[in-house]
C-alpha cells in the first residue's frame, strides 16, 4: 500500500509541477479517479473507518464549511466550490495519512519533490532570462502573460502567476533542505543547488508574501539549527535589502514601499484597507454561514466601500482568510481554524516529544515548514482558488497527519 500511495503522490505532484492551472483542471477528473481508486485500496487492505476520532476535525472542517451552500444567491456555483475543495482534501487526507508515507517512503517523495521544483525553477530563469515563456505565448491562453513578460520579468514558469510559482516553492523548499542535510553524493548536491534556485526565483517572482513566507522559513530553520549569529546576519540582510528597495522602481518597490507598513501604502494602502471594509460588511450581512462560495466577487459591488469603478478580476480580497470568513461565516471560518489547529498543536507536540528518533523529528519538522510557508501566503493571495496550490495544501495536511498517526502507531 505504501508503494502505491506513493506512485500516486509523484505522479499527482509531477502534473502539479508541470501541468498550468487550466490544463490541470482540464483533466482533474483522471486525477480524481486515481485518488479514488488508490482510497480504495488502503481503505480495502487496511480496513480502517472513516469516522473515528482522530479524523473527528476532518468531518467538522467539511460540515461547517458547506453550511455556505443552503443559503447562498447561487447554489451550484456555490455547491461546484465546495465539492472542488472538499473532494480532493478528503481524498488526500485518508489517501496519504493512512498509507502512512514515513521513513524512506517520505524520502523517496522528498527527492521527488526536489526534481520537479528543480526542473519548474530552471524553467522560470529561462523565462526571466530570455523574456519568455513558450507555454503562455504559444499554446496557453493566460491573461497575466503580457502583464508580467514586460519589463523586468516576474516568472510564471508552469505556474501561470508569480504570486502561485512563488507558493509552489516555497512548499517545495523545505524539502530540499531536508534532502541536504540528510541524503549523500547525487541528491545532497541537487539539493543543495535547488536551496539556491528555489531562493533566487522566489525572490524573482516579487511577491511580498512569498518573500515574508521565506524570510519565515529560513529563521524557522537557523532557529532549529540554533544559529543565532547566522539569525541576526541574515536579519540584516533582510533590512538592507527592503532598505534599497525602498529607492527603486517596480517591481523592486513591492519589496520596498509596498512592503514597508506607512500611511497609504502597502497594508495601509486603500487598495487593501477597502477590501478590509467590504470583508467586515458582507460578515456583519451574513454573519453565521456567509454569501456562499465565489460570491465576494458576485456581490462585491454592494459592500464595496470605494467609488472607484472595479474590474472583475479586482473584486476579490487578496487575502484567503477575508475571502473564506466572508464566504463560509463564522462557522466555516472557525472549522478551519479547528482542522489546522488541531493538526498543527499535534504535529508541534509530536516534534518535542521525539527524543531520539531523529528522521521523525526532521520529516515531522519539514511538513510544519512547508505549512507554514502555504499558509503565511495565505494572507497575500487566494490560493484555496487555484487547483495547483490546494493540492500542495491537501498533500501537506495528509502529510502530516499521517506522521501523527504512524507515531501514535510506533509509540503506543
């Protein structure tokens, strides 16, 4: 079972890697039929219930978050959102948590993880280098192409957006750092150049929250390695360069002035502090299960505080927590809230009762990484929305769930 959830998972992060969103989602159902058949396989030769405790916050997260669905404007838009979302965590959950992909099976995905990402960032510096991408000028019909190709390039590589590329690695880089201080001879050296591909496209792609979320990261990382000194360097460094950012044109600027909290601009910009306000009023309307899926865009047009006339694509919240609260109501929201934190205070109170077991302690501590990477970005962007980067969530979330278990399994 192990083997064949594994197959599964390379193949699924492979069409995540090299798949743009739209012909990702053009063949989502042969990815949803592979999942399907390969649940009923662990659930077959395991024999486990669906319905147990530990899975308890799975069902509740699912529950409260469809509640949205019976009472919104439009039902099957509605009802089309949930099942995108629902389908695909329940069957990665159960796929991945109980054919418990631990030891050298999560080596095994780790080293595939960093060949993809290896092969999407090489891909990226071509784009930036040569001021192309074949895929979206020849073949793909993408309306962020000939905003993001000009100028300075932001890459998109297979990701179609810099804002999602940017995602894809930072969830991808943990694992390489993984495979760095774990593996010998051929992946130690691809590992360690993929660190520094992964860092420079992610820089590249100028995205504030991915580079708040990598900022995050390698502190989390130097912190665990207890190097201090390394800390305070790499803080400067930081400084320094939103510093010098501060001083340049875009897209330079996102790192400098759109990043800086002032009056006007970035978090206090009145871009993002309308969309706070229109958040705030479509809760206060419909506090308790929300507008339904997809309806901050429907209905943004009547909470929306601003007099400026807004484009469809700008009728959204950036940020997927707002986008969520004001979708789903407070009980959706606060479902959630109960999945993550339920998983995440377990995974962090497993990490500081390992005393000994050493690779269960780095793999459980990757996962916590690569999450908290997904969900700082979570902040910048509705990546819930984008079937590539949910995915990567719902990989994660069985991920660690099924390092959880196989604890409680091996540990009595």
């Amino acid at each position: 079972m192990k083997k064949l959830a594994l197959f599964i998972m390379i193949l699924l992060f492979g069409a995540i890697s090299v798949l743009p969103m739209p012909l990702f989602d053009k063949y989502i159902f042969i990815t949803k039929a592979v999942l399907v058949f390969g649940c009923i396989a662990v659930l077959v030769c395991r024999r486990f219930c669906v319905f147990r405790r530990v899975d308890v916050p799975l069902w509740v997260f699912l529950g409260l978050l469809g509640l949205n669905i019976l009472y919104t404007k439009d039902a099957r838009v509605a009802l089309d959102t949930y099942l995108k979302l629902s389908v695909p965590l329940l069957l990665l959950y159960y796929l991945i948590s109980e054919a418990r992909l631990t030891g050298k099976y999560f080596d095994a995905f780790a080293k595939a993880i960093c060949v993809f990402s290896f092969a999407v960032s090489l891909y990226a510096m071509y784009e930036s280098a040569c001021g192309v991408n074949p895929l979206y000028k020849y073949y793909i019909s993408n309306p962020f192409y000939e905003r993001y190709i000009r100028g300075f390039v932001r890459p998109m590589s297979t990701q179609f957006n810099p804002a999602a590329l940017g995602t894809y690695l930072i969830v991808s880089l943990p694992f390489s750092i993984f495979l760095a201080r774990q593996q010998k001879s051929f992946f130690k050296a691809l590992a360690l150049c993929n660190i520094i591909l992964l860092s420079v496209v992610n820089i590249l792609t100028f995205s504030r929250g991915n580079f708040i979320a990598f900022i995050v990261i390698v502190m989390m990382y130097l912190a665990s390695q207890r190097r201090f000194k390394s800390m305070a360097g790499f803080g400067v460094l930081i400084i320094l360069v939103v510093v010098v950012c501060l001083f340049l044109p875009y897209p330079f600027s996102k790192f400098g002035a759109q990043l800086v909290p002032a009056p006007g601009k970035s978090i206090f910009s009145p871009y993002i502090l309308n969309r706070w306000v229109t958040a705030w009023r479509m809760v206060r309307a419909h506090p308790f299960v929300g507008l339904g899926f997809q309806h901050f865009r429907i209905e943004f047009a009547q909470f929306y505080p601003g007099q400026e006339t807004v484009v469809w694509e700008k009728m959204i919240a950036d940020n997927m927590y707002l986008t969520l609260l004001a979708e789903t109501g407070i009980l959706g929201f606060l479902g959630f809230i109960y999945f993550l934190f339920n998983w995440v205070k377990k995974g962090i109170q497993k990490f500081a009762s390992l005393k000994t077991a050493e690779d269960e302690k780095r793999q459980l501590f990757v996962v916590l990484l690569a999450l908290t990477g997904f969900l700082l970005n979570l902040a910048g962007y509705e990546m819930f929305y984008w079937s590539n980067q949910y995915f990567l969530f719902c990989i994660l979330m069985g991920l660690l769930a099924g390092l959880i278990k196989e604890g409680r399994v091996s540990h009595g």
